[in-house]
C-alpha cells in the first residue's frame, strides 16, 4: 500500500510538472487557436535607471550599419540605406506612422479626396524653411513632384508610379493648396509620396526650366524621341551625382545635414542649428543626438568586437549569431540592451505552377501536390535554426498578409508537419512509386516523369542551405527528391523571374503601406517575367487584385483582402514560413528608445542620451 | 636599355588591348541583365496593362543610354542566316528563340515575319484586355489563357509544341465569337508559322558571315561618343551603373589605402626579410636557421582570414589586449579639420598595424626563405672565397658582394606588388572595413558594375606590366652581365 501511494505521488507529481510546462511553453508563445502569434507595430524600451559612469557622456550616436547607399540623390535612390539616411536629411510629402502602421502629414497634410479617387488635394506646410532660410512654397512642391515624373530623371524604379499622376493643380485662391490628379483611384496614390522628399526649386533648378513644362507634357512621346535641348541641360545637371554624394550639394528640410562622407567608413550628420522645426511631437523633425554617425562593418567579430569596446551605440543589421554570441557577455548585457522586432518581411518556399514541360516539368501543378509540400515543410524547426533562442517570438504565416496588418486573416489554420497527409494527397494526385525506387513518378503526356525536383536557394547565409537540407530530407520521406542548387542572389531573381525553376525558397519584403497584390498576384506579372513566380492566379483573382488596388477604403479593403488571402491559401502557390525578426542593439545611455516593425526599425534622432548620469546615481 | 624599353612599350600596348578585350568579354558573358537590376525595384512589367509600356519603354531608354543595345565589337562571325541587327532583340529569351528558330529554318525572313505575328497578337490583345478591364471573369479568364499560350509561343523554339499552342489557339477563336477580333492576328501567325517551317533550309544557318559593325560597345568604350563620354584612350571610363559616379573618381576614392598597405606591406617585408635571411644564411643549418624556417613555414600556412580574426581576438579584444581599434582606417569622427598630412598618418597608423601585418606576413615568409636560399647558393661562389681571400671583413663580403648577387629572386617578387596595388584583398579589406580596391572590386562584382570592374581589370593589367617592367630594369641594374640589346 504504501509502495502504491509512493508511486502514485511520483505519478502525479511527474503528471504535475508536465502539464505546467505545457502551460508555460503555451504561454511563451501567446498563440491563438489558429497558431497565430500577436505582437505590436511598435515597443517602448525601458530607460535604463542606474547609469554608468564609464559611459560616454558626449551627445553622438554611431549607428552601426552593413552597407552604405550608392547614392543619396533624393529622386535617383531607392536602396534601403538611402531611405534610412535620407530621412533625417529630408523632410518627405507625406510620413509614415511608426507607431499606428499608416500616414500621418509631412510637408503636406493628408489629402482631401474627391468621391472619384481622382483628386487629391493637400495643403503645405506654412512653417517649413530652408536652410538659407526661405520659406517652402508651393513652387517646390511642384518642382519636386516634376522632377519626379520628368522622363530624363534618372529614377527608373520610380517611373511606373508616376504614371498614374497626370496633372498637378495650383489653387489660386490658396496658395498653400496643391491638387493632385490622378489617372486612377489607386490605393498608392498617397503612400508613394512618403518616398518623395521636398527638394528647393530654386537650388535644382536655378534657371526655372521645369516650370515650363506641365506634367502632361512628359507623357508626349514626342518628348521621348527628341526631348528640347532646356530639359536636356536640366535634367543633365540634375541627375549629377553630386547632388547624390558631395556635402555641399546634398540638402532637404530634415532635422540634420551631411557633413562627411567617407566612402567605405562612415558617413556624419550633424544636427542643424537652425532648423525650422520648433516643436516636439513629430518623431521625424526631432533631433535629440547632435551627430549621427553611420559606421559601416561588414565583418561579424569585428561588430563583436567594437560593441564590447562600445564604440557603436546602435544596430539593426546584426545577424543572430551575433546577437546571440553578444548576450552571453554579461558586460555587453550591462550596457546594451538587444531586442528583436517583428517585420512585414516574410519567407517562403515558392513552387513553379506553371513550368512549361520542356525546361521544367509538370511536378507543381496540382494543388494536392502543393498541399502535400506545405504537409511536409518543417517550418517550426526551420524557425528554431534561423532564429535559436529567439524562435518563440517569431511569427509563422498562412498566407502573403504580414500579421501585423489588420487585414491579415488569422482565421486561416497554420500547416502543420504531417507526413500521412502528405502521402495521402500525393497517391490521391497519381504520385505512386511504379518501379521501387523509392521516388514517386507518374505518367505526364505519355512520359514517365519521377517527383525529382531542383530546389534554389540564394547562396547568402548558410541558413538557407540548413533549411533546404530540412526539406531535403523531409520530401526523402514522401517520396520526392529534392537537388539543392545555391545561385548569386541576382541569377536567383532571374532565373525565378523566367520561371526556370521547380521551388525556390526566398524572402519577400514589406511595408505598413497598403500592398499593390498585382506585383506578386496578377497573372499579368507572371506573363511578364515580373515578380509572380510561382504563376499564381486566374481571371478571378485578378479581378479581386483589381479591386483591392482601386477600393481606397481601408475599412472596405479588408474584406477583399480576406477574400485573396483565402483564394492563396487554398490554391498553395507557396509554403509560407515565417516574418522575419530585425535584431536590434541600443546603448543604454539612450532613453526613449521606441522599436518599430516598419523599417529602418527605430529613429535615431529621437534617441536622447539619459539623463540619470554619474553625478547623480553616485554623488 | 632605351630600344629594350621601346620595344617593352609597344608590346604595353598590344598586351593592354588584349586584357581590355577579355575583361570586357568577362563582363559581356557573366550572367545578370544591368538595365533589369537597375529597373528590379519597379513594379514588375503588366503586359496586358497600361504600365507595361511605360517599363518596357524604360528598358529600351535605359539600354540606349548604357549603350547596350549596340553590337559588341567590331566585327562578329554569325550565321548568314541571322540577321546583323540580332543584338537589338531584347529581352535575351526571345533572342535566343529567335536563333533557334533560324537554325532550324535557315531563313530569317521567315522566322521575323513568325515573331513580329506573335507581337502583333500579344499586342491587340493587351489592348482589348485593357479597354475592357472590367468585363466578365470567364471572359477575361480566356483572354487570360490566351496570353499564356502567346508566351509559351514567344518563348519555345519547339515547332511541335508551338504547333499545338497555334492549333488550340485557332480552335478557340473559331468557337468563341466574342474572341473574333483576333482572327486576322491568329490567321497571320499562322501563315507565317506554315511558311517557315514548310521546307526548311537549315543548312543556311551553317554558312558563315563576318559583319563589321562600326558603333559596337568595344569602339563606344574606347573612344566614347557624343552622349555617353570621352572614351577610356581619353581616361574617361564612363559612369558606375549603380552610383552613377565616373568610375575614375570612383577608384580614386579607393586606391589610396590599397596603394598605401601595400606598399607598407612591401617595404615592412623587406626590411625584416633581407637581415632575417642574412643572419639565418650566415650559418646555414644552425639552430637560429632551423628554428626560424619552421616559424616561417607555419607563417605561410595559416589562412589570411584567420589571421586576421586571431589578430582582432588578441590585439583589438577590450577583454584581452585592447591595443588596436578594430575596424576602419580613421577614427569615427574623422580627421580633425586643420589636422596635415602627417598628423592624419599618425591618427591612421594604429588602424593600419593589424591590416598590414595580415598583407605582410604570407610575403615576409615566402621571401625570407627565397632570400635565405639564395643567399646560400651566391656564398658558395668562387668570387666570394676570392673576396675573404683578399682579406675583405665579413660584413663587406656579404652586404657588397653576396647580397646584391642574392637579390634578383626578391626582385622578381616585388613585380607582384603592383596588382596588388590595385587588387587589394578582397577577406582583409572586409575584415578590418577598409575602403579599398578589394572591398570595391567585390560589391561592383554583386552588384554587375561592369564599367568599374572592366576598368580595374585594364588598370590591374597595366600594373602588372609596369612592375615586370621595373623589375627587368632593376636586374640590370643589379647585375652588370645582364643587358638588354
């Protein structure tokens, strides 16, 4: 009796402990029903409260950064690295909300819309000045907006964008009114000009040539084909690259200006003196630090290095193994503090739906098979390989909508590893193993074709080859061989870009914006070699894309959003895995400190160094 | 020594034509399109939307303004069955379609008439497909099937496949009324279809032709032309791809720190090999010579990038020996404004003694070795026993007349220092981020910055052979029974 009582306690104390850490493990990831993880657009970081004496005390934030832009021209750029720069030497259209994903007003306030969507009128800042200290005027918003759409502007990325613009409108009775007319009532109409920054008509264009021309008149092929010799001057001296690299010849209406450009080592802003902005509520125009310093280093030991010798303050492109080796030193712990945030990025693995039967064969075209591929990616150990320790707050996907949004459709059930299933759909597609080789084969237009199927990946992170070994290994299992070939990630792009692929793991990036689905969805981009790899989509949903990009309604976008995210889902052109995590690292010596999803992740002109210093934690 | 220096000039010339010519292959075959990484962030192509032809309009601007709608160079040995004008067929696809096809029917009259009828009904297409956007889903769902039957048609060189693409095409315009407006379209692709594979002459496609081409990419580069530069026989190397900079201030900004470690590189090597090697030489076989052979053996075995990553462990490690920054050439804040040339030199030594010491030690050990045998064999001479003989000291016998007999190996080794100059090192520059050659070189290679990479090959060429040059006057100088007549 006694023995059975013992072993009953064991019992049930083993029984005890299981279940608590089943509760606890539930609660770690803070999942729904559907295996959804909720996060927020934006986290404060707690103020460090002790100090330090040995911390610098100088008002100077050195960011660490992993590449430089090519160019800083405020309309020839478009790298990550330009956006992130630019923002504290420009003051944009139109800003982004960091903290509630959206708009909020820059330069320009929010447009009034017209019932039609055509119409967009805004009105300007009254207040904004320049730096030699003229006020901003409606002549340059104008200019700017033109220097955008002129033909011989050297912004090809930005050209399809400005199609839609057809007219710009001066309101004579208000001179701080601008009326923009617009091809269509399209939902990018406004976002595109939180990329757009004020430039000074009288600095880019001293002699006026722009004001000669209306918009209208760079639609006119004629200007295509022999453009008149004023613009040619213009846009010759416009597209310079000093305007893109030389101090001198870099200027906007930000909170900070560049002084040095080092190429290859840093680059240093130093905050304006007179800078028009007077207030304190718009996290765009403050400038707490007094320079910030963009230090570039490329080498993971080096970035170790220097962070134990705080000689950066601040990262966002470290990678996790840095991070993760970081944290193990208890003084980078007492001077840093290192957080992820969630992104609108994500990662799939993507499968060729349409291959054409000559180059590729006809493996993907079947949902079932789909369906069976999402049954045998191992997304969740996938997760625990990329991120490690940090696999908990990291975000799995069910379909192209980042969860972040409010049109995600969390509804939508999470695939999960299951090998019977899998075989199952496979049998069920006519993927039997007619001759024991353990390889499932079928007969396609009177061939037998074996489920052998090449696999790509970009050969940028080893990451990526532990991932496809997962996926390697676990098709083995069902039946599908899989050859891992790793490509340059430019050979990657066009080879997904002409189809030639069977799958293909890849990376998708993201804004708070809302999403033209046509670049990834429409039929139109896979017929045109564009960014629908997979060859997604018919007539439906392209109709539903059509819609969602010409419903300006947020609220009433939603629903049609819902409605493409279940049509993907249940046609499985991809296997979406998971949001990507930013890893960042802020000095402690910084206070009011905010991490957002919406990249660059955080602004550095809103970090104040702490005010709790030596003199007053020990007297 | 002065016709020898001609004649070594002319064949700079001859030799320089040729690097230029295979750098300029190299990029011309290396895969990636420049015009679609540079159009990569736009909006992907909408064929059968409005926007479609504002981005293919982009793309032939922008291939224009690159030039890279030109031939390649002067002359090119074809197929008489192709036509000359094959290199203005973009994108790459259908012009390999195109060939393709002329190979099979050896007329290319035939073949264009086939492609310009696909064109023409991809063409009307778009524009019902746009005119009437909003028209019923199954409608537009076979409008939408026929656009993938007219890519598959574009792109497949196969005639049976193509075959049964035209035949399905042409049994769904003859069953559906509403899809008439492309009959005639459908009828012409099929004329031409039949003509080109009726009686094929395939053996056309093996006759040769050799076209000359007076504009062509080469002749643009070397000589410029009105919009897009002076030429590189007038230094101008035209503009980076992705920074737009001229590529010549491009490689100014960097060269200065390739060119300074490697020199310092050099001069550090020899300053510690030559007295390293005479010593060890002195007494060949002893235990200095044993011991120091088996340091530098071990030297010259270790990887560059693992050196440097020790280097920064120990030397540039807060937690270990924090003597030396660990990374960059200058302090974060830069110079100091009024700072001289000297004072910013003795602010940048610090950065320089890890970077150097991982250039320097593979070639101090190498050298060392080279100098030490030599030195040994030139010991062994008669006229050195002659020189002890006439009672010469020591030091006289080996500095006055054993070194510079020993010297010529280590001369032939200091050739390599001039590419290198402009090479740098790609593992070293990005371990210690200094903005060199090597650095610059590696992400022009990413991102198909073919200007700046054909440049560095022709200038990386050049120095080659201006370091052989100086060190085959060096010989001479070194040894009197060498001479060039």
């Amino acid at each position: 009796m006694k023995k059975f009582i013992q072993c009953h306690s064991h019992f049930s104390f083993l029984f005890l402990g299981l279940a608590l850490c089943l509760l606890q493990c539930k609660q770690q990831r803070n999942s729904d029903a559907a295996g959804h993880v909720s996060f927020a657009p934006v986290q404060r970081i707690p103020d460090d409260t002790k100090g330090n004496p040995a911390w610098s005390k100088v008002n100077i934030l050195v960011c660490h950064v992993t590449a430089e832009p090519p160019t800083l021209h405020p309309t020839n750029g478009n790298s990550s690295p330009w956006q992130e720069i630019n923002q504290y030497l420009h003051a944009f259209l139109i800003n982004i909300n960091f903290r509630n994903p959206g708009l909020e007003p820059g330069i320009l306030t929010l447009p009034v819309i017209s019932p039609d969507g055509l119409r967009y009128t805004y009105k300007i800042r009254s207040d904004a000045q320049w730096d030699d200290g003229s006020p901003l005027t409606r002549a340059d918003i104008l200019f700017t907006l033109k220097a955008s759409c002129c033909p011989l502007t050297n912004n090809p990325h930005a050209r399809s964008y400005w199609e839609n613009l057809l007219a710009v409108e001066a309101d004579p009775r208000d001179t701080l009114a601008i009326t923009l007319v617009m091809k269509s009532a399209y939902i990018q109409n406004t976002s595109i000009l939180a990329e757009v920054p004020a430039l000074q008509q009288t600095f880019f264009d001293p002699e006026n040539i722009l004001a000669r021309y209306a918009i209208a008149d760079f639609r006119q092929p004629s200007l295509d084909a022999a453009p008149p010799a004023d613009l040619v001057k213009w846009a010759q001296q416009f597209n310079d690259e000093k305007y893109g690299r030389d101090p001198l010849f870099i200027r906007g209406l930000g909170p900070y200006r560049l002084t040095s450009w080092d190429a290859g080592q840093s680059l240093i802003l130093e905050k304006k003196k007179n800078f028009w902005y007077r207030a304190n509520d718009n996290i765009h125009w403050q400038a707490s630090p007094d320079k910030i310093i963009f230090r570039l280093n490329r080498d993971e030991v080096s970035q170790q290095l220097e962070f134990k010798s705080q000689a950066l303050d601040v990262s966002g492109t470290v990678t996790i193994k840095t991070l993760l080796d970081l944290r193990q030193d208890s003084v980078f712990l007492a001077n840093y503090h290192a957080a992820v945030m969630p992104t609108y990025n994500y990662t799939y693995l993507a499968m060729n739906q349409k291959p054409d039967g000559i180059r590729r064969q006809k493996l993907f075209d079947e949902v079932r098979v789909r369906k069976a591929m999402a049954f045998l990616t191992p997304v969740d150990e996938m997760i625990r390989i990329v991120y490690k320790s940090y696999s908990p707050q990291c975000r799995r996907l069910a379909g192209p909508v980042s969860p972040l949004k409010k049109e995600c459709d969390t509804t939508l059930a999470l695939a999960t590893y299951d090998l019977q299933a899998a075989r199952r759909l496979l049998e069920e597609a006519g993927w039997k193993d007619s001759d024991h080789d353990n390889v499932r084969d079928k007969i396609i237009d009177g061939k037998r074709v074996p489920l052998t199927a090449d696999l790509h990946i970009m050969n940028t992170t080893a990451d990526w080859k532990d991932m496809a070994a997962l996926i390697v290994s676990s098709c083995a299992q069902a039946g599908i061989r899989l050859n891992v070939i790793s490509f340059d990630p430019k050979v990657f792009v066009e080879k997904a870009r002409a189809h030639d692929f069977d799958l293909m793991l890849g990376v998708w990036g993201g804004t708070s914006h809302p999403e033209d689905y046509a670049q990834l969805w429409h039929t139109d981009s896979w017929l045109n070699n564009g960014n629908n790899y997979p060859g997604f989509g018919n007539a439906a949903s392209d109709a539903l894309i059509d819609s969602i990009n010409y419903t300006l309604d947020s609220e009433a976008r939603i629903s049609l959003v819902r409605k493409l995210q279940k049509l993907i889902y249940d046609n499985q052109p991809m296997v979406f895995l998971y949001s990507s995590l930013r890893r960042n690292i802020i000095h402690k010596r910084f206070t009011h400190v905010e991490l957002y999803a919406e990249r660059p992740g955080f602004l550095l002109n809103t970090m104040q160094p702490g005010t709790r210093m030596h003199d007053e934690v020990n007297p | 020594m002065a016709r020898y220096l001609l004649k070594r000039i002319v064949y700079f010339i001859f030799t320089l034509f040729l690097i230029s010519l295979v750098s300029f292959a190299v990029t011309v075959c290396a895969p990636g399109d420049p015009v679609d990484r540079l159009l990569s962030s736009a909006v992907a192509g909408q064929e059968m939307s409005s926007q479609a032809a504002a981005v293919e309009t982009q793309r032939v601007q922008l291939r224009h303004q690159l030039g890279l709608d030109l031939p390649l160079f002067y002359i090119s040995l074809q197929s008489a069955a192709e036509p000359d004008t094959l290199h203005r067929i973009f994108p790459l696809a259908d012009r390999n379609t195109l060939k393709a096809l002329t190979k099979r029917c050896g007329n290319w009259e035939k073949v264009s008439d086939y492609y310009l009828g696909i064109l023409n009904f991809q063409r009307t297409l778009a524009l019902h497909y746009i005119r009437n956007a909003s028209g019923e889903a199954s409608r537009k769902q076979k409008l939408n099937d026929l656009a993938v039957l007219g890519m598959g048609l574009r792109s497949t060189p196969d005639e049976a496949v193509a075959g049964r693409s035209l035949r399905q095409i042409t049994e769904w315009i003859n069953t559906d009324s509403s899809l008439q407006f492309l009959s005639a379209q459908v009828a012409g692709m099929q004329r031409a279809f039949a003509g080109m594979t009726k009686e094929p002459l395939s053996m056309n496609y093996y006759c040769p032709a050799l076209r000359f081409h007076g504009e062509n990419q080469y002749h643009r580069w070397l000589f410029g032309s009105s919009g897009s530069g002076k030429g590189v026989l007038r230094g101008d190397f035209g503009l980076s791809y992705i920074s737009r900079q001229p590529v010549g201030s491009y490689i100014l900004d960097r060269l200065p720190w390739t060119v300074c470690l490697a020199f310092i590189s050099v001069l550090l090597a020899y300053a510690i090999s030559i007295p390293l090697a005479a010593r060890m030489a002195k007494k060949p076989g002893g235990s200095l010579d044993h011991r120091v052979s088996a340091f530098l053996y071990l030297l010259y075995s270790m990887p560059g990038f693992w050196l440097a990553t020790l280097l920064l462990m120990v030397f540039a490690n807060p937690e270990v020996l924090p003597v030396f920054p660990a990374s960059g050439v200058k302090p974060v804040a830069g110079y100091p404004p009024d700072a001289s040339f000297f004072q910013n030199a003795w602010i940048s030594l610090p950065y320089l003694v890890l970077p150097t010491v991982c250039y320097s030690y593979a070639f101090i050990a190498v050298l060392t070795r080279l100098l030490r045998v030599s030195l040994q064999q030139v010991s062994g001479q008669d006229y050195i026993r002659t020189a002890r003989a006439k009672g010469l000291d020591e030091k006289t016998v080996r500095l006055k007349h054993a070194l510079p007999n020993a010297l010529l190996p280590a001369v032939t080794l200091f050739a390599e220092v001039f590419p290198l100059a402009i090479g740098g090192s790609v593992i070293i520059e990005s371990i210690f981020t200094i903005p060199g050659m090597g650095s610059g070189i590696y992400q022009s290679i990413q991102s198909q910055d073919y200007p700046v990479l054909v440049c560095v090959f022709t200038l990386t060429g050049l120095m080659t052979m201006v370091g052989y040059l100086l060190t085959d006057i060096t010989y001479a100088f070194l040894d009197p029974r060498i001479r060039y007549s």
